[in-house]
C-alpha cells in the first residue's frame, strides 16, 4: 500500500510539472517521462543505500 501511495505521489507531482511547463503534448509526455524516471532512479537510490547499511 506504502507503494501505491509514493506512486501516486510522484505521479501526480510529474503531472503539476508538466502542466505547468509544457507548451504541447510531446513536451509533457517527456517531462512527465523523466519526472518518473528520476523518482524511480531516487527510490533506487534509497534501496541501495539501504541494503549497504545492512551489510
């Protein structure tokens, strides 16, 4: 459920953005593409962290 939520939530911050600088479609399918991509490389992040911590 933690999941659904952050999802959600960075979806919907992605969204503002896009909506708030996009001037076209193509701009905001990217905007929104690589607002995901950096959530889901910073949840990563924290994964690894982590996993370094409980080794």
């Amino acid at each position: 459920m933690n999941a659904l939520i952050k999802t959600v939530a960075y979806t919907f911050i992605a969204l503002c953005i896009a909506d708030t600088f996009a001037t076209n479609h193509v701009e905001m399918q990217t905007i929104i593409f690589f607002g995901l991509l950096l959530a889901v490389v910073y949840e990563l992040s924290k994964v690894n962290k982590l996993e370094e911590k409980i080794k």
